[in-house]
C-alpha cells in the first residue's frame, strides 16, 4: 500500500488492521462523531457506531466456515452478481462472488462538506477464479461517505466485456435491532412483495412489518424510502435507496436459525436485514462498456423527533 495513501487515511484518524478477517486488512476509522470499519474481505461495511450509541450495523461472534466461500453475517455483505442460488450452478457460491473476494483500498479523503470519503475496488481480471466462475469482466467500486449523522454507500459496477451481463444484486444490510419482536419496519405499506418462505406467494403489506422474525420477502417496486423503529433503542434508522427497485427483508427466525452452522442460535433477535436490492422481477443487464450505481444512505434519529409528522 503506497506511502501517500497511508497518509491521507492517517489524517482522517484511520489506521489498517492487518489480517483482521480472512487473512484481510480493515480500515478503521475514529472520528469524534463516529467510528467507521471496512473489511477488505468482500468488501463489506463492517460496523459504523454513531458516537454515544450502539453499532447500526450487526456482526455475528460465529465465524462460519473458513473455506473461501464459508459465509459470516455481518455489516453490509455486497450480494452480486447474483442475488440468493446461483440459477444454473448449485456449487457455486450463495449470493454471486463480490462478497467473497479481497477488495483493493485505493482512496481516502474529504467531500467538500468535510464527510469522510473512502473509495475500494474490486476487478474481476485481478482473480483467475472470478474469471472461471463469471464470464464477463467487470470493475466494481464503492464509494463510503461516513459523518456523525450516517452513512451512504454508492455501489456502481462497469461491464468491461463487449457483450450484456445480466445482473441480480443487493446490499444485504444487517441492521443492528435491540429485539426483532418490538422492530418495526414502516413505509411499506401497500407494496405487493413474494413470500420466499411460502412457495413464492404475493402478498399486500398491510401498515408497518412487525416482528421482523423469520421472513425472507421481496418487496417488489418498492418506494426509495422506509424506517426502522426500535423501540429498545430508542432510534429509528432511515433508510434510502437509488438504483434498486426491489426491497428485501429477511431473518431466519429462531428454527433456522439454531440449524445453521454459521449463525449462533441468538442472532436472529438482534438484527433485521433490509436489503437495497434488484432481483426477481427486477433483473436488468449492463450493456458493453456500461455502469449501473446501487446507492444505499442511512441516517439515525431519536425515535420520537419533534420534526416528524405522525402516519
């Protein structure tokens, strides 16, 4: 890693933690509103702690399987470019390949407002494995804008081949919840979503998603805009989305939960995924030399702010 990115990471108050997590670095970040860590591994938004709070984002103590393709469930895993089973081959990894591979850091700064700005990148040509599993070169990056109010994540993938890449995706966010039983998840309502869970069912949300427990739902066309309310916390996560049509909501629920080898039993009551996503339905293509950006802000507020108005 070149001197005069160290340095630029050093004046943000960022260090790299060598080997941290599958043989990979993190960069931490510690700023007076916040703190800030990135694992390399998959490129994954590890945790973000708002300064005098808990962690927004959730991170299992299981450490799964310790093969290249054993998952972890933490942060922001980056679901591409297949969301859920591979559609052809069943030995190829869940979730497509960027979430399992090492991401190169190559920027840090500011925004002109004084945000803290970290860019990484993943290209598809620096993996022979990539390259045997996916057919089509590509280039990924994502730009991390952190400040004591939030996050965002502005995720865009370049096709680099000469013919179309059909793309499934998502930023598979866990976020941290005191107790998925009292979480609600609110600006849903009305919006057709396909039961995972139930033969693939559609079904009409009706008013806010509570518990958040044992589902996996995509919210097909769904607004850019939802919350999370934690009543335990006292704080709601607002979370908006560019880029994406689907919404996806998922927890294993207690069962699944103690069947899985890569989850401890309690997990499932302290996170609900809300994933910014584009699957089913909303499979699209990247033409030759094009981009797609998937674009994920979160904010926290106090439960009850003045500035809201009731539903």
């Amino acid at each position: 890693m070149n001197g005069q990115l160290m340095k630029e990471l050093e004046e943000l108050g960022g260090e790299i933690h060598p080997a941290s997590l599958k043989k990979c670095d993190e960069i931490c970040i510690e700023q007076p509103g916040f703190s800030a860590v990135i694992a390399l591994w998959g490129g994954h938004l590890k945790s973000f702690i708002p300064a005098g709070q808990e962690d927004l984002l959730f991170q299992s103590k299981n450490k799964g399987g310790e093969g290249r393709f054993g998952r972890r469930h933490f942060g922001v895993p980056v679901c591409w470019p297949w969301f859920g089973a591979h559609d052809v081959d069943a030995d190829y990894p869940a979730h497509g390949l960027a979430r399992y591979f090492r991401w190169e850091f190559i920027e840090a700064g500011r925004f002109k407002n004084g945000d803290v700005k970290i860019v990484i990148r993943l290209v598809s040509e620096d993996h022979p494995l990539i390259e045997e599993m996916w057919p089509f070169a590509f280039e990924l990056r994502q730009v991390f804008r952190f400040s004591k109010k939030g996050f965002k994540i502005n995720f865009s993938a370049a096709n680099l081949s000469d013919k179309s890449m059909p793309v499934s995706e998502a930023l598979h966010t866990y976020f941290h919840v005191s107790d998925n039983q009292s979480t609600e998840v609110h600006g849903l309502d009305d919006v057709t979503y396909v039961d995972k869970l139930d033969r693939a069912s559609r079904h009409l949300q009706q008013g806010a998603v509570t518990p958040c427990d044992h589902m996996d739902r995509v919210y097909l066309s769904a607004p850019d805009t939802c919350e999370i309310r934690d009543v335990g916390l006292q704080r709601k996560l607002v979370i908006q989305t560019e880029g994406s049509n689907s919404t996806v909501l998922w927890n294993p629920g207690a069962e699944i939960a103690k069947q899985r080898t890569d989850m401890d039993d309690d997990d499932y009551r302290h996170f609900v995924c809300v994933e910014a996503a584009n699957a089913l339905s909303n499979v699209y293509e990247i033409p030759p030399g094009g981009i797609h950006q998937l674009k994920l802000k979160v904010k926290h507020k106090p439960l009850f702010d003045e500035g809201d108005e009731e539903e």
